[in-house]
C-alpha cells in the first residue's frame, strides 16, 4: 500500500524535467568555472545582440501587454472572481508578499543610487547632467519599476488563476494553461509543453540565483561598515547561508505561516526605515520631488514606453527601458504562478490592482524616499553619490549616504541588513513555490520539492562566489533563454480572451457575479454577533 502510494507521488512529478533542468544548469555552470572570460564574453555579446534587434518589438509588447492588462481590470471582466472561496490574505498581506516578491534585495541599492545613472545619461534626449536630468531621474526610475512592466505579471497571473480556478486546470503549469488553451487534454506532455517549463525553471534558476548572489554585496558592505569584517569568500557564504535558512523555514512553515509573516514583518519595517528617512532627512523636497516625479512619469508614459533613441543612438533605450523588459520577462513565470497562488478568491480587477498599482506604490514609495533623500545629499554636497557610483563602490555608497542622517553610522545599517534579508526570503520564497508548482503535475506540490528547490537556489550562487566568475553570465542567459515568453504571453493573452468571451457568452461569469454580489450582501446584512454578558456580580476570586 505504502509502496503503491509512493510511486504515485513520484508519478505526480516530472522527474525526468527536473533532471535534466538541473543537469543543463550544473553544466553551464561548471563551463562557467572552467572558462570564464570566454563564457561571459560570449554570453553577453549575445544578449546584447538580441536587445538591439528585438528591443522595439520588446517595447511594442510591454506597452500592448499594459493596455490588455488595463482593460482586464476596469473592463467587462473585472468583477469575475478567480475561485469560489473568499480570499485567502488581508489586502496589506496580498500586496506585500507581492511587492517583495517582485522587488527583491537590488531595489534597495538601486533605490538610492539608480537616480545618478539617469543624471549622467538620461533617456528622451536630455542634456547630461543638466537640471532637467535631474528633476527627472526618479521619474525614470518609477517607469521602469512601474505599471508597464507590472502589467506583464497581470497578464500571466490572470491567465494562470483563471485556467486553474474557473476552467479547473489541474496544474499550476505554464504549460498546463497553454495546452487547455488549446483545447488539449491535460494528461501527457507534448515536447513544447516541455521546453516551455524548461525555459521556466532555468529562467527561475538563473534569474533568482543571481538575485541572491547580488544581495551579498549589499550586506557584505553593510557587515564591513558595521563590524569591519572584510568581504571574504567565507563571509559571503555565510550571507548565503544565513538567507537561505530564513526563506527555507518560511518555505517549510508554508506560505500562510511563513511568507506572509515575513512580508508583513519586512513591509512594516521597510515602511517605518523610510519614515524615518523621510522625516529625518529633507522632508520638503523628499516630498516635493517625489510629486513632480510622478507628474513626469505620468505625462511621458508613451514616450517613455516607445522611446527607441534612433538619431542619437545614445544606447539608453537598450541599456535601460529594453534590459528592464527583458529583466521582468525572466521573473514573468515565477511571478505569475505565484501571484495566481494567492489570488484564490480575488477578482480580476483585484489582481490587476494589485499588480499594476500596488507593486507599482511599493516601488515609488521606496524609490521616491530613498532617491529624493540621495539627491539632497548629492545637492548639499553631504554625500558625493555620482562619484561614488562611478568609483565602482556602489554597495559601500549606500551605507555612506545614509551616515548623513542620525544615527546612519549604526543602527541604519543594522535596519538595512535587516531588510536585505526581509526582501530576499520572500523573493526566493515565491521561487521555490514557482518551481515546485512547475514539476508537478496537478495538486499541491509536496514540501520536499520546496525545500529542495530552496538549497539549489542557495547552492548556485554559492558555486559562483567561489569560482570568482561573477553572475553576469547566468543572469543573461536565464534572461535570454526567457525570451520566448514573448511569444508564449501572446499566445496565453489570444487563449485568455478566447476563454472569457466564451464564458461570458454562456452566462458562466454573469452566475459568478451574481453569486459574489449576493455572499458580499449577505455578509453585509449579517447580524454582528452579540457581545458577552456582563456579570451582575464579578468572580470573587477575581477581584482578589
């Protein structure tokens, strides 16, 4: 019994998938090792290549992906409700988990330092270094964090929860979805439904090692500034390992235990540390910047989307605005099997809410503070952070403007090692859920999985760190191998709205409605319990 019981879980897994995912990972990596300079120049010659080439076509997709992912939200199908149950997370615990998911340990550093990239190279054809640069860098640095990109996670997960929850595809699967889009039974695997969660699990692998192993500079600076330690091999993996332990518990305890709490917990200190930096720094022009900001990125948004720089051919579409599209499209799977994950009960317009604009506020929210403050400090000459840019010591910079502020010699150090840990363990968190959902075939992955995508996850970059190769060269190939997502968005968009014109012509949403507007109604004129009786006379013992 026990023994029938076990191959059926082990046939509820793609072990060949798996296999050899992790075969063709552990190849390149040790090619990696072997030959360095060859694999990242040739990487990196590559991807560069294919920005160049598809960068419009990227641009094109990412703006049409934006529109499609409004409509979804405020047209005819945003009251259909993803699930018959109600939802699972507090709003605030929804969107947190969310936003740390997607933003991970580099939008910390950036939040402080992206701003001067912009000033010394801006984008629609700004003088450099000029006061129009400069008004308007935190406004690039919300359009690239910001809905355009965002909308791409609404798409995926909209399409993956509607499949799962209303057409009852077995499987979280990218390629699950795609085959029912296609009107395929889900039982067997086609070699393109393969390929698709190949290109999954590596881009996961890649994308989300390296996110890791870029969060070690950061604290490894951090640990410097604090204690003096120097940023050795050994120090390093142990930034590594200490992470890993916190997202694999968190794992192990389960999304609703673990996950949540830790984004609750890493929200609501990233909240109170700007705050801080907000009401101890120069409050005025944190706010007043931030406001122009968004008045900027507003009135520029199709540009700013659509901006190829043909004349010029600065290279600050490419490098920027293309490199950031191509970025999300590395996270595109993980995010939207994991934002499906815990849309249970949300409605369409819930989830792109949430996606578009909420992620969206997490990310003005930290840029804007963090990036208003540095400015200041770059203005009053308390903290030369172009230079320090510049120099290379970019990680070592943050830490440098923060001892502008009280305390920013101690315990501001302190609150953002704290933080590097609360933005990662969520990120590799919703990882580890992503790939486990990806190799198994229909139900809830088992805890094992996890746990085991949880170590490779921590392993890779730790194999990285002591061959001294770097992480450009799997974060470009993860990237590139994710390219095809392109083509599988579309394909996933074409099958959606296939399925919800369908569904919506047979009266299957206007059942769903009816249904949600009548449990929300019944939940409104629900009598509120009564309250306990107060005692006539207290307990004695009580009173005594």
């Amino acid at each position: 019994m026990d023994t029938n019981l076990n191959k059926k879980e082990r046939g509820n897994i793609e072990v060949g998938l798996t296999i050899v995912s992790v075969l063709v990972l552990a190849a390149f990596i040790v090619f990696m090792i072997v030959n360095p300079t060859t694999t990242v120049d040739g990487i990196s010659g590559f991807f560069w290549k294919i920005i160049a080439i598809l960068g419009p076509f990227f641009e094109v997709f990412t703006f049409l992906t934006f529109i499609i992912a409004l409509y979804l939200g405020f047209g005819k199908y945003g009251k259909v409700r993803l699930g018959e149950s109600k939802p699972e997370y507090s709003t605030f615990s929804y969107i947190a988990m969310m936003v740390l998911a997607s933003l991970a340990s580099a939008a910390l550093y950036w939040s402080f330092t992206e701003w001067a990239y912009y000033y010394e190279a801006p984008g629609l054809g700004m003088e450099p270094r000029s006061t129009e640069a400069l008004e308007t860098s935190i406004a690039y640095q919300f359009f690239h964090w910001g809905m355009t990109n965002q909308a791409m996670y609404t798409v995926m997960a909209v399409a993956i929860a509607y499949g799962v929850y209303i057409k009852k595809v077995p499987s979280f699967q990218t390629s699950a979805v795609c085959s029912a889009m296609l009107g395929e039974k889900v039982k067997g695997k086609s070699a393109i439904g393969k390929v698709i969660d190949f290109c999954v699990i590596f881009g996961i692998l890649g994308g989300l090692s390296s996110s890791l192993g870029l969060a070690v500079p950061l604290a490894s600076s951090g640990l410097n500034k604090l204690f003096g330690l120097e940023a050795t091999p050994v120090v390093q993996i142990g930034i590594i390992v200490a992470i890993a332990l916190v997202y694999t518990f968190t794992s192990y305890l389960g999304t609703q235990k673990g996950m949540k709490i830790i984004s609750n917990a890493a929200a609501g200190l990233c909240i109170v540390f700007l705050l801080y930096v907000l009401f101890a720094g120069p409050t005025s022009f944190i706010l007043k910047n931030i406001v122009s900001s968004i008045g900027h990125m507003i009135n520029n948004l199709t540009r700013m989307s659509l901006f190829t720089d043909p004349i010029e051919n600065t290279g600050f579409a490419e490098g920027w605005t293309i490199y950031f599209q191509a970025f999300y499209l590395n996270y595109l799977a993980m995010m939207g099997i994991f934002v499906a994950k815990v849309s249970k009960g949300r409605t369409i317009r819930e989830v792109a809410i949430a996606t578009i604009l909420g992620i969206s506020a997490g990310g003005w929210f930290l840029f804007g503070v963090d990036g208003s403050f540095s400015i200041s400090a770059f203005l009053s000459g308390e903290a030369d952070v172009v230079g320090l840019v510049n120099s290379g010591v970019g990680d070592a910079a943050v830490y440098d403007i923060l001892e502008v502020l009280p305390l920013g010699a101690t315990l501001l150090p302190v609150v953002v090692l704290l933080l590097i840990v609360g933005f990662v363990a969520p990120s590799m968190d919703a990882a580890s859920l992503a790939l486990a959902e990806t190799v198994t075939k229909r139900g809830t992955p088992k805890m094992l999985m996890r746990i085991f995508w949880c170590v490779l996850l921590a392993v890779i970059p730790m194999c990285i760190i002591l061959s001294g190769s770097g992480f450009n060269a799997i974060k470009y190939l993860s990237i590139i191998i994710s390219v095809p997502f392109v083509v599988i968005v579309v394909g996933m968009e074409i099958g959606l709205f296939k399925w919800l014109k369908c569904d919506h012509s047979s009266g299957l949403h206007a059942q769903i409605i009816s249904r949600h507007e009548a449990e929300k109604k019944a939940a409104a004129e629900a009598p509120e319990p009564p309250p306990d009786p107060v005692p006539l006379f207290p307990d004695t013992e009580e009173v005594i």
